[in-house]
C-alpha cells in the first residue's frame, strides 16, 4: 500500500526540495513510485517545464511539515 497520495506534500530527502505528489503506480520491482512536481519554478534535475517533474521511490521521500 502506497505510504503518500496523489496530492501530499512530501520532502526529497537527497535535495530537501519540497514537491506535490501528482502519480502513484507500482514500479517493475513491485514496489510504489511516485512521480512528484516541484513547488519551485525551474527547480534543476528534474523535467518538464517550469514546474519540473520528479519520479522518486518511496524511501527517497519523507513527509513536507
């Protein structure tokens, strides 16, 4: 079962960079991925446009307080 949803704020924990979580799926190795859109414009690393995307597995991220 997926620990975020389509929605939650949450934390990449290597960049401390704050995203929404915008995709849920089950990844090949059965595990969850999500894919996370940045809450700062033109943020480096990810793609997309000005909202860069992100596609993370769960343990890469933590909960945004």
């Amino acid at each position: 079962m997926a620990r975020y949803a389509e929605g939650d704020k949450v934390r990449i924990r290597k960049t401390g960079l704050v995203c929404t979580v915008v995709d849920v799926r089950p990844s090949a190795d059965q595990q969850t991925a999500y894919t996370v859109e940045s809450d700062t414009q033109n943020a480096a690393g990810g793609y997309g446009g000005i909202w860069p995307l992100f596609d993370c597995a769960e343990d890469e991220l933590e909960p945004a307080e």
